[in-house]
C-alpha cells in the first residue's frame, strides 16, 4: 500500500524549492497547483526510490545514474535556459 503524502511535508519541500529557485534566479511555476502535484510526487517517488526523483523522469534503479534526476535534477539549467522551463515544469526562467 502506497503511503500517503502530508499537506505539511508539501508546503516543506515547496519552501526548500522556492530557496533554490531565488538562490539560482529562477522561479516556481506560478501555478500552485502544478507546483502542489509535482511535489507531491517527488514526495512519492522519496518514500518508494528513497530519493526525491524527479517524477518526469524514469528512475532505473541504477543509483549512480539515478542520481542525475534527484530534484534540482541534472538537467534542468539547460532546459530553462532552452525552453523558458524545466521539463516538468517546476522552475522557470
């Protein structure tokens, strides 16, 4: 049985985003609820991987791989400097 993600574990891990966002003059998403639902499953993915994986991305199991997805993955600079916006849609420029 999958365990159930805490509204306060939410609003926590929101606030360890928003740090990073303006510490790398990027921003979250405007829309709360997205910000909400992607890290509810990063919340998910921790409890299941014991990491907090980015949930676009698929986790392996491969833990030296894996690691380029933990959130701020390893991938997301170049896709906000490219698109605007990380491929989940998370950080924006």
């Amino acid at each position: 049985m999958e365990e159930e993600v805490k509204d306060i574990e939410i609003q926590e891990l929101i606030k360890k985003l928003e740090e990073y966002a303006n510490k790398s003059d990027f921003k979250l998403n405007p829309n709360k609820k997205i910000v909400e639902n992607i890290t509810r499953g990063l919340l998910k993915r921790k409890k299941k991987f014991g990491c907090e994986y980015c949930p676009c991305r698929v986790v392996t199991g491969d833990k030296e791989k894996d690691k380029k997805i933990i959130c701020p993955c390893d991938y997301h600079k170049d896709e906000i400097k490219e698109k605007g916006f990380c491929f989940c849609r998370l950080f924006f420029k």
